[in-house]
C-alpha cells in the first residue's frame, strides 16, 4: 500500500499552479492548504498584533530597553541580548548600592543606573540599524536573483527573435534560389 507522499504527480502543472509539497498533487499557487491531503502549504497569515509583540521581544527597540535599564540597570542589556554587558551592569548597581554606607555609592550608583539607560539606549539603536540593514540585504539578494532570471528570460527571447531572423534571411535565400532556378 503506498501512501500520498509515495505518488508521483500523474498531472502537469500549469500556469499559477505548484505541486503539493506532502502529496505532489498540483493545486493552485495560493492554496494555503492541499485539498488532496490536507496539508498546510504556507504559514498562517499573522495579525499586526503579533508583529508588534514580535518586534518588541526581539530586541533592538532603545525605549524599551532605556525603560527597562530605568527600572534595573542591566535589563535593557539583557533585552538587547547582551548578557555579559548586562550582569556587568546589575553588579555594578549592586555594588554601588551597597558602597552608599560609605558615602561612595552616593554618587556612584546614580552614575552606574545614568550611564546603563544610557548604554541600553544606544545599544539598542545600534541592533535596531543592524537588523534594518539585514533585512534590506536579503530584500536586495531576492530581488537580484529575481533580475538574474529576468534578465535570462530576456536573453533566452532574444536569442529566440535572432534565430526566428535567421529563419527568415534564410527562407527568403531559398526563395530567391528557386525563382532562380525556374527562369
């Protein structure tokens, strides 16, 4: 007994139409799930909630990581995903916290939680640019790979359109052959 993945399509695909990635069968280029078998073809569409949610929990916001570092130095690193940079910072303000019995820490510890807002501010803005220019990277490479084929699909129709040329010079030459030939 063979199971769907087993098959082979039997069928041609056509335009706007792709191969079911678990069966094979052809179904339309935006089918979300395969009416053969029954198996999901893309990802579900997401809210714009969930990409607020994800944009917030993926670091690289500096008001919430300024915010985060206001409420405990080294959290806003922590948000940043700087973990070292981030338990520097929750010793230093432990420290300094307890260095205030000898008048030290008076001035050190607001200088320890300034200087850690301010670090996960710029920090943060510094992540926020790289993963910017990531994404702007992989939007250029797709599109480029998108110009390559374009750029062959009009290689390939020009190299049609020079031999269907080259067809033609050639019918005429053979009809000016035989007119040639019957006088």
């Amino acid at each position: 007994m063979s199971t769907p993945a087993d098959e082979q399509p039997s069928q041609e695909r056509g335009p706007n139409e792709v191969f079911c990635r678990d069966c094979g069968a052809v179904i339309d280029e935006r089918a979300e799930i395969c009416p053969q078998c029954g198996v999901r073809q893309r990802n579900p569409p997401t809210t714009s909630l969930d990409a607020a949610a994800d944009d917030l929990l993926e670091g690289g916001n500096p008001f919430v990581a300024a915010l985060l570092s206001a409420i405990f130095p080294g959290m806003g690193q922590l948000y940043n995903r700087e973990l070292g940079r981030g338990l520097v910072f929750a010793v230093a303000m432990v420290v300094a916290s307890f260095s205030v019995v000898i008048a030290v820490g008076l001035v050190l510890a607001p200088a320890v939680w300034i200087y850690a807002i301010y670090d996960a501010y710029t920090r943060a803005e510094l992540r926020a640019t790289e993963l910017q220019r990531e994404v702007t990277e992989h939007e250029t490479e797709s599109d480029d790979g998108d110009l390559e084929s374009d750029a062959d699909d009009i290689e390939s129709s020009e190299d049609g359109v020079a031999s269907d040329e080259a067809d033609t010079v050639s019918n005429e030459d053979d009809t000016d052959a035989t007119a040639d030939d019957e006088q």
